[in-house]
C-alpha cells in the first residue's frame, strides 16, 4: 500500500455512529500512520469528502497526524465508553 485516504467529510464530527465507526477504523489503519492522508481544500480545511464542492475538481492530500486523531475530545469520550 502506498498511502490511505480518509474521507469521512464533517459528518462524523456531530454523529455519534459515524464517530464509532471512525474510530474502528483509526484503530485498524494506526499501524500505517506515516501513509495516512486526507483531503484538504485550498482554505486548509481537512478531512472533506471527495464530493464536497470545494475539492470536486481538485483534490489537496494533506499528511493525517493520527497521533493528534486519536487525542481528539470524541475519541476519547469513545474509549471512557467501552
């Protein structure tokens, strides 16, 4: 594999499924961290979805820093909750 892109878009910042399943899926692809990637548009915002205008055309990866993923307020609350 030569690198991965997570394109999860804003949705799985407020819902609680999406954000579960976010982080299985940050627990399975951890091992891979240095080829983790996720588009960006040209203002700097992360972690779009291929089909979100601003990216349509033209996508900018951008280095996932999964170290600072995994210490997010959500990821967190996840782990308190198993």
């Amino acid at each position: 594999m030569n690198y991965m892109i997570l394109a999860w878009g804003s949705f799985g910042h407020t819902t609680q499924r999406v954000a579960e399943r976010k982080k299985s899926v940050i627990d399975l692809i951890a091992i891979n961290k240095d080829k983790i990637f996720c588009i960006a548009d040209s203002d700097g915002r992360t972690g779009l979805h291929p089909l979100t205008p601003s990216v349509r055309s033209e996508w900018i990866l951008q280095e996932v820093d999964i170290n600072a993923l995994l210490n997010t307020e959500l990821y967190l609350q996840l782990l308190l909750t198993e």
